[in-house]
C-alpha cells in the first residue's frame, strides 16, 4: 500500500495566504491541514498601551476587505463599558456603513472569486471574455457598496470617521439620497445575481452542522445580537458577554490561525449561517427571491453559500435604501465618552461570519487586553472537517484534481486569511 | 510586410505580510480592471486567478512587509524575475503597522498572541521591501490611493517611471478649503509632515491626520529634505499639552518605522530626561 500527499502551494482566489496539505495511505485519510503561513501580525499585542481612540484605526488594518467589521466590533465593545448612549440615527448610519461593506465584500466573493468555480474558468477576468456583462454588474455591486463606505467614512479601504461615540462628521441627507440611483439599480441586479447564482450546478454535499451567527430580536443581524447557536439539538442562544465559556480557541502547530471550538465542536459562522438562523428576519423582497430559490431551509450544502451571500447582497442594499430614505441628521455625530476601567466585549457580523472582540481597559483608557476572534479561525476546523468528508468521493482521480476540488470547498467559506493571522496553501501529500 | 506583434507586458501581484487592502484596490479598480486585463498579461496575481504562471515579469507589484524567513529567499526571487519592481502600500514601504514590533521584544508578543509561540515562525522584525532588494518605485499610502495606482499604472504602460507629489498634505487641505483641524480645534493632526495623496479624508472629515500617507518630503531651491516631524512633535508638546507617551503614540503608527516619525519617541524622552 502506497501514500501519497497531495499539496495545494498557495489556494487562489482568497483574501491572504495558505496552503492545503492531504495525507493518504491508500484510501486512507491520515491527514488534511488547512495550513495558514500568512505571518502573524501580532495585532493584540501591539493594542496593548494604545488609547481606546486610536483602536479603530487599528484593528481595520487587519482587514482591508472587512475593517468595518473591526471598527464596528471595537466601538460597540467601549460604548458598552463606558455605557455612552448612541443617538439612533448614529446607530442606522452605522448599519449603513456595514451595508456597504456587505454589498462590496459579497459581490467581490460571488463574482471574483467564487463564479470561476462553478463556470470552469481560473478568473473572473476569464468569464468577462465570454460574458462581459455579468462581470461588469458584478464590479458595479461593488463599486456600489464602496460608494456608501466612501460617503460615511471617506474611502472604501480603511475609512476614518467610525469613533468610539458615533462618526467624527455625519454625512447630510443630500449626500446619502445621491445614492439612491446607484441603489435602485442594486436592487434588480441584486435580484439577478440571486437568479443567477440559484441556477448554478451545485456537487451534492449535504453536511451536519452547528451554525452559528449573532440573532437579534427584530433586525436581520450586523451590529447587535445574541449569539445563536443552531444545530442538531435545537438553537441555544448565550449572551455575547458569555461567548468564552462557550467557545474554546486552540493553537495548533501547522497554522498560524488560532483554531475556535464550540464546546469542543467544529461550527459554521458566515451567510449560510445567517441565513438559517435568521431568514425570519429578511426584508420582503430578499424573503420572496429566497423563496423564488426553491432551496430549503436550513441550508446544508456548503456551495449553497454563494445563493446565501446573493440573497444578503439583496438584504443589504434593500436596508440601505430603507436606512437612507429615512434618514435626518443627528444633531450630535458623536456623543462624549468618557473611559472607564473594566473589561469589554462585542461581536458583530462580518461578511464572512461573527467577529469577537474582548479588551482590558484602565482608568486612563489605555488597552491592558485585547482578544479577537475572527471568522476565518472559527470556520477552520469546519473546513478541514469538510474536506475530509469529501475526499472519498474524490480520492481516486488524479492529483490535480482532487486538490481542484478541495479548493472549491474551501472558498465556499469566503476564508479572509489575512484576518485569520492570523490563509491558504493546499499539499496533499500521497506516499 | 506584416507588422510586428508585440507580446503584452506581464504582470504579477505578490504578498508578502499585510491586510490585502492595496491588493484590493487592483480588483476594485472596476471597468479599468476590464482594461488593465486587455493591456497586459496577468501572469500572476493569486488572489484574482488560480492560474499562477511563472517569470520572468515586466513588472511586479509587491504588497506587505518582510516578516518571516522565508519572505527574504521569496524576495530575492521576485526581484530577479522582474524587471519592474514597485511596492504598493504602507507594509511594503514601510514595514506597515505590524513594524511597531520592531521597537518592542518579538518574544513577549509571541507570547501575547500565540499559546505555543514555539509554533510561530517570524523575524523580530518587520521591515520594508527596500531594506532587502533594490526597488524601483514606491507607492505609498494605507490603502493606496486608486487614482495614484491607476497613474502608477499608465504611466508604466507608456514605459515612463512614474512620479507623484511628496509635499505636505497641508497644501492639498488649503486648496480645498478646510478649516484646519491643528489651529482651530487644537487636534494633534500629522498633516503639516505627512505625504499628500488621500485627498485629505481625514480634515474633511473633522479628524486630525493620522499620517497613513507616511512622512512628506519638501522641496527646496537647495534640494529636498524630510518633513520636520521633531518640530511637530514639539508643538504637541508645548501647545496641546500631550505628554510624550501620547506624542510617541501618534508618530508610530501605520508609518512609524520610516524616519523621521521613528525617532520621535526617543527624542521625546531624552528631552523629558534633561
């Protein structure tokens, strides 16, 4: 009996860095590692010492595809020590801001990277040459949602207005309403995308999952909720103050990604998850294309993600109309803050899947601790676990093409490597 | 006689330690993306295409800093593969936020992050592309600027090195007329010795600068010399009131391993010493 390993040097189309390495003897699965060599970048360290102010500015530096995401979990984690009160506008501007980010992040996801899968091409700049047009509305999705981020935080890569309090400046309704166009045509090429994707060949890959994604009472979730928990036993939920009695971070050799488990468990957080947990709170529209889908609920089909991520785009862009339709300028765009000493936690939705924050702060403001839990490290498990399951259907074709369809499931979960350095190289190693 | 075919020029996109946001900025560049792709070859750029051709290259756009072992081997090979090499953001130019390890103990941070530090394989250091290999063109910025990438970027098609502003983003804040964030509200803004090139988001949006754009270069009729971030530093000092902790704080930052914002600590406290 012979083993072989099979090696993925650098997995293509995601944000950051990693490899996959499968071990084989025979038919035997030895090994599969989800190997992430992006460097660390020792974020948690270098907070401590920093004013809670200059947080943002910082954590949004460990993702330039989602520093929203960072900006929003680090703010809400102060404003609750400091118990500052946000002015309700202040709070939709912010859900704003993360429909921006949503719409560009997922339309980066659906068309740059995930279609070439399903279309048998290596890029999207390879599908333009035979569609063009599909690619040119995948570009303008997210130019679209740039656009937002760029009116409520300057620009779309690292915007500077998110602070502990609220916005240094609010934009004036004149500038929200000039995107309304660009939103109305979202809207049916969001509808599209949906149609689009949901008629896409899909490889038969029913999983068990835990899902995980924050739930909120009335709001489809970004900013705020409880954690919910949903899997074969039902659905817990458990407050966010609570998430690490319940959920485990573990340092393994070959990543250097800190691996998170649910008491022990592997679980899903992203659109899939959101999705199941909260379909109940979409707006109409985005509940009927989900519908007009056929797909039932849950979704257990992890390529079912990209049909998740279209019918967000669709959520989004229809809650930032709604957002922006309503909107009248708060007297304030910051409340005062004023630090004190404790400990602090949020967690929001990032495009791809929940993101903790937990910080030590002194008397001064000044960060003692800082914890941060990103998508990425909380999907690893899962993943590894996924391809583990698939690599039976796919063991006896050639090497290429088992690393092929390994890579599939793995951009499924939108992985942000750079995040989880806290990403990807595929080797699947057959003696 | 048949004219003569020219190849198109092939490009590559390299990371090395950074947030991917530069390299965003490429995918987010919209119909001149479509136009960048009918200009040249994309022969390699990971994080738009699995298919990932080998050099040698015309030109190379490297994001992120020089981190671990094994980026030093990588980039001694990018370099011979290319005959254009530019580095593209804070990280390759600078070293990038996570070069303010490079004032503390790499050890302790490990330890901080990491429960087997043993795991980790990292330099102590994290340092500019420049420190390594020669490097033709510099594109500052966190994140670059789209409009400077897309001149960047013609300007290498046309076979012209490119050339952009290096003054202060005072200037560029003046011409559009906001009120200064130093002068009227006290603000410790880096504008007066950071590079202009954002567009000054930060005075329009009632913050002060917080120098992403790394320090400026001013020109003279005698030549050019770097920003005075030292008499900068002193204003904070003198006239705001910040205590040196805070002074140091806010030059080392996302630039704060590119003199002169990486001596302002040190002068700060050998003054309190006196």
């Amino acid at each position: 009996m012979s083993s072989r390993r099979i090696r993925v040097d650098m997995v293509a189309r995601v944000e950051g860095e990693g490899a996959l390495d499968v071990e084989l003897y025979g038919e035997d699965i030895r090994d599969v590692r989800l190997n992430i060599f992006e460097p660390p970048r020792f974020f948690e360290a270098f907070l401590q010492g920093r004013h809670f102010s200059e947080v943002s500015d910082i954590v949004a530096r460990i993702c330039g595809i989602c520093p929203v995401a960072y900006q929003m979990s680090a703010v809400h984690a102060f404003e609750k020590l400091f118990d500052v009160a946000i002015d309700p506008e202040v709070r939709r501007l912010r859900r704003l801001l993360y429909c921006g980010e949503w719409l560009e992040s997922h339309a980066l996801h659906i068309y740059m990277l995930q279609a070439p899968d399903f279309l048998g091409f290596d890029s999207a700049l390879e599908i333009s040459r035979s569609a063009p047009d599909v690619v040119r509305r995948g570009l303008r999705l997210k130019k679209v949602g740039d656009a937002i981020l760029k009116t409520l935080g300057g620009r779309a890569v690292h915007p500077v207005s998110v602070c502990v309090g609220g916005f240094t400046r609010v934009p004036s309704k004149q500038a929200l309403t000039a995107l309304l166009d660009d939103l109305h045509w979202s809207r049916e090429a969001a509808v599209e995308t949906i149609r689009w994707v949901a008629g896409l060949e899909f490889p038969e890959f029913d999983m068990d999952y835990t899902f995980v994604s924050l739930r909120h009472a009335d709001e489809y979730p970004f900013n705020e909720g409880d954690v919910a928990v949903s899997g074969e036993a039902g659905q817990a939920t458990i407050p966010v103050a609570d998430f690490e009695q319940h959920f485990e971070e573990e340092h393994v050799a070959h990543s250097n990604a800190l691996h998170c488990h649910y008491h022990g468990q592997s679980y899903f957080v992203g659109p899939l998850a959101r999705l199941n947990i909260n379909h109940d709170r979409l707006h109409p529209l985005a509940a009927s294309m989900l519908q007009e889908t056929g797909l039932a609920l849950p979704l257990v089909n992890p390529f079912h993600s990209i049909v998740a991520r279209a019918i967000e785009v669709l959520e989004a862009v229809e809650e930032a109309i709604d957002i922006i339709e309503g909107y009248t300028p708060p007297a304030q765009s910051f409340a005062d803050v004023q630090p004190q000493a404790g400990e602090c936690m949020a967690a929001t939705e990032a495009p791809r899947g929940m993101l903790y924050h937990r910080y030590g702060v002194d008397a001064k403001g000044l960060i003692t601790e800082a914890k941060i839990v990103p998508p990425t490290s909380q999907n690893q498990t899962r993943i590894e676990a996924d391809i583990r399951m698939l690599l039976p259907s796919v063991i006896k074709r050639q090497d290429e093409e088992i690393a092929h369809a390994c890579e599939r499931v793995i951009r499924c979960y939108d992985p942000c490597i750079s995040c989880a350095t806290h990403f990807l190289k595929l080797t699947v190693n057959r003696n | 006689m048949s004219p003569v075919k020219r190849d198109k020029p092939r490009l590559a996109v390299f990371k090395f330690a950074s947030c991917d946001g530069c390299q965003l900025s490429i995918l987010s560049l919209e119909e001149d993306l479509l136009i960048l792709d009918e200009a040249v070859d994309i022969a390699y750029f990971p994080e738009a295409s699995s298919k990932m051709q080998p050099g040698p290259y015309d030109a190379a756009l490297v994001e992120g800093s020089i981190s671990t072992p094994e980026h030093l081997h990588q980039i001694a090979e990018i370099r011979e593969q290319s005959k254009v090499l530019i580095t593209i953001g804070a990280c390759a130019t600078a070293g990038g936020l996570q070069a303010l390890r490079n004032f503390a103990d790499v050890d302790h941070f490990t330890e901080v992050v990491y429960a087997h530090p043993e795991y980790i394989e990292s330099l102590s250091t994290s340092t500019p592309v420049s420190e390594h290999v020669k490097v033709d063109f510099e594109l500052w910025g966190c994140p670059i600027d789209k409009a400077q990438l897309r001149h960047v970027l013609s300007d290498l098609l046309a076979g012209v090195m490119p050339r952009l502003p290096e003054q202060s983003l005072c200037l560029e804040c003046k011409r559009q007329g906001h009120a200064c964030v130093l002068v009227a509200e006290g603000a410790p803004c880096l504008g007066p010795v950071t590079r202009t090139g954002c567009g000054t988001i930060c005075p329009s949006m009632g913050k002060a600068c917080y120098g992403c754009f790394g320090p400026a270069d001013l020109s003279f009729p005698y030549g050019r010399e770097r920003a005075n971030a030292a008499s900068l530093a002193q204003r904070f000092s003198s006239q705001l009131g910040m205590s040196g902790d805070e002074i140091r704080r806010r030059f080392h930052l996302i630039y704060g391993y590119m003199s002169p914002f990486r001596e302002i600590g040190g002068e700060i406290e050998e003054e309190q010493d006196r």
